[in-house]
C-alpha cells in the first residue's frame, strides 16, 4: 500500500508540473463561447501618418484569426466587432546615442504609436475589453524605422490578444 501512495503521488506530481507547459489550451481563446465570428472595423486614424490604419487593421486580423481563433465576418453578421483609433504617431524619437564633445550621432531609435482599442460582443452590446491610449513602441537602429514600426504592431496585437484571452 506504500508503494502505491508513492506511485499514485508520482504520478499526480508529473501531471502537475506538466499542467504549466502547455497541456491545456483555450477555447476561443477566453472570450464567451457565443463569440465565434469578428468584424474588425477600419481604426480611426487621427496622425498623419495615412498607412497606420492599413498596417493596424492587417496586424489586428492576422491576430485575431491565429491566435484567438476567430473567423471574420461582416460587421453585421458578426458577434464580436474590433475597433479602435489611432491618436498619436512618433516615428523618430531617439533613444541613444554615441559620440564626444564635437559630434554626437543618435544610434537608437524609437516607434510609438498610442491607439484606444475596444472589442464589444454585438450581441449582448456588452464591452468585452478596452483599452484607452495603450501605448506601443519599437526600437530600431537608425534609418531603419520599418522594423520598429513592426516591434510596435507586434506589441499592439499581443496586448489586444492577451487582453481578449483574460475574459475568462
């Protein structure tokens, strides 16, 4: 009988340590299980920077897709809608810097982009997450603020995601 307590206790620690590595999942990735289908609205630019709401919009479905498990639909048909604004844009601002007393050269730069984000369940009109200027950002070396720009549209989708998944 000792020996099957220890076997037993064993086998309960192996499945408790395995628990966190990845052995579970989540169904729609915590939102409600009445939300299955998205529309995620075109964001409402306020920079001056026309591709953002493009670059935003493709980011936000990719995500919304892969990682939450969600198919678009028409704004209509949908049961949950993703929209949001963007509200400010600063693709220069820098972070570091090299040089002596005659010349200073700015080696590291930085991306931020501040948006206000909201996915409702349409059918209940209910919020079902929000967030109000959540502000992203990208590093990048200088002259190269396209890869920053991507650093920051990654942040902004793993935000909105982590942010639908917490629903739970």
């Amino acid at each position: 009988m000792r020996q099957r307590r220890g076997f037993l206790a064993g086998i309960s620690a192996l499945i408790l340590a395995a628990a966190p590595a990845g052995c579970y999942g989540f169904a729609g990735g915590g939102l409600p299980p009445t939300i299955k289908t998205v529309a995620i609205l075109p964001f409402d630019n306020q920079t001056s920077e026309p591709t953002l709401t493009q670059e935003i919009n493709t980011a936000v479905r990719d995500a919304v897709e892969s990682r939450l498990g969600l198919r678009q639909a028409g704004q209509s048909q949908a049961d949950a809608i993703v929209r949001g604004s963007i509200t400010r844009y600063e693709p220069d601002l820098p972070v570091a810097y090299s040089g002596d007393n005659k010349q200073v050269n700015v080696t590291r730069r930085l991306v931020q982009i501040a948006v206000s984000v909201e996915i409702t369940d349409q059918r209940r009109n209910k919020p079902l997450w929000q967030r109000n200027s959540l502000v992203v950002e990208g590093d990048y070396p200088s002259g190269r603020e396209a890869e920053g720009r991507r650093k920051a549209l990654d942040q902004l989708v793993t935000n909105i995601v982590e942010g639908a998944q917490s629903q739970w």
